[in-house]
C-alpha cells in the first residue's frame, strides 16, 4: 500500500487534531460531566440536550453557524480580531474549535455515565474522613472514574478522526493546514483517483476497527456509555 506524500499528511494533520480535541476535551468535558452527573437544577436537562445536540444535527448546519460565529462579523470573530489573533475560520486552530463542539458528547456523556455509576457512598466517606470537595474529586472520584476517562478519551480521539462535514466546513481544503484525511480522501475520488481513495479509505478503515475493537475486548459495554440523545 502506496501513500503520497499529500495522504501522509493529511493523516499526520488529523492525528495531531485528534489529539489537541482530545486534550483539550478533557479539560473542558470532565466539569461539565461532573456537573450534569451531579446537579439536580432544573437547568441540568437543557445543558444535556445543548451536549447532546452534535449527535443529531447534521455536520452542515453545526459547520454553517460555526462558520458565522467565527467569521469576521460573528462574536467569536470579533473577539478573536480584538485579542489581535485574526479570523479562525480556514485555520487549524478553527478546525479544533469546530471539532471541540463536535466531539463534545463523545466526552461528556461516557465521563457522565462514570460519575453517576460511583454514587454517593465514597464522598460520604471522604467528607467523613475530612476531605474537601476537591480533594475528593481528585483522590477518590478520578480513580474510579478512571476506565470512563478512557473509553471517553477513545471515543473522543477516533470520531475526531472519522469528521468530514465540519471540518471541510470550517477548514476548507488547504494542504497542511486544514486537508484532513477525510478531505483527502474526498480530493481523490473527485480527481476519479479511485485506487489512492481506496489506499486512504483503507487505512481510516482499518484504524476504526482496531480503535473500536480494542473498546470492545477492553470494556464490552463502552459504547453504550454515549447515548443517543
């Protein structure tokens, strides 16, 4: 199997956005799960369907207004321009941002999930031993937490991957800076260059499996920690 100099990459570019989502999905997502996992505001099911949103609404419409929002008119635009950092759209930095939005239930939901399934006991425990809510959090509540960290970080990292109607909204199609390779693979059946589609179609295939497979033997019931609105 041959790649060109362009596939690899398009596949370097989104193994590096995969990962900076990741991370910073990781920042983001895990107060958001906590908060949802443990509030009973009357705000709680707005904010879980608000995550949830990226599940059913088609890529089009998320990129378009995300477009808008980072365009030179949008408020994320208009900050951008003030902070001296210029317009995202058409930039790597604009495709985390759009894929951050994306991916977001592929965090929350399974970190969600952990939080809810540790319950109350532990805390208890801990307050009664004199831990503070935070140190808590960090010494008993990450811990056990920790296999939903990886199922979330997994799915996180691979459905950043697998993206193509965000990210070409919002990044376009320009060579190493926002032709992933879903774009790439994209570029090559509209040039008619069914054989190199197929190298990259491959290599996407193959890597899905592997990241879904190694789910699976892992922890069999993972997936069904991201729920369908």
């Amino acid at each position: 199997m041959v790649l060109t100099d362009s596939d690899i990459q398009s596949i370097w570019l989104t193994i590096k956005l995969a990962s900076v989502v990741t991370v910073v999905l990781l920042v983001l997502g895990t107060p958001v799960a906590w908060w949802l996992a443990r509030s009973r505001s009357p705000l709680k099911g707005i904010l879980g369907a608000v995550v949830a949103l990226p599940l059913v609404l088609p890529p089009s419409v998320l990129g378009f207004y995300l477009l808008l929002a980072m365009g030179p008119d949008g408020p994320i635009g208009n900050l951008t321009r003030s902070l001296g950092i210029g317009a995202l759209p058409f930039t790597f930095w604009g495709l985390v941002i759009a894929s951050v939005f994306y991916s977001l239930p592929f965090m929350v939901q399974p970190l969600q999930n952990a939080f809810e399934s540790i319950g109350d006991r532990p805390l208890e425990v801990a307050a009664t031993l004199g831990a503070s809510p935070l140190d808590a959090f960090f010494t008993v509540v990450l811990p056990l937490a920790r296999p939903g960290f990886l199922t979330a970080a997994i799915l996180t990292f691979a459905h950043t991957v697998g993206e193509f109607g965000v990210v070409l909204m919002i990044g376009g199609n320009i060579p190493g800076v926002s032709r992933v390779a879903s774009v790439q693979i994209y570029d090559h059946v509209e040039a008619l260059e069914y054989s190199q589609a197929h190298r990259m179609a491959a290599v996407m295939l193959i890597f899905s499996f592997v990241v879904l497979l190694s789910l699976y033997a892992w922890r069999p019931g993972s997936l069904k920690m991201v729920r369908k609105g």
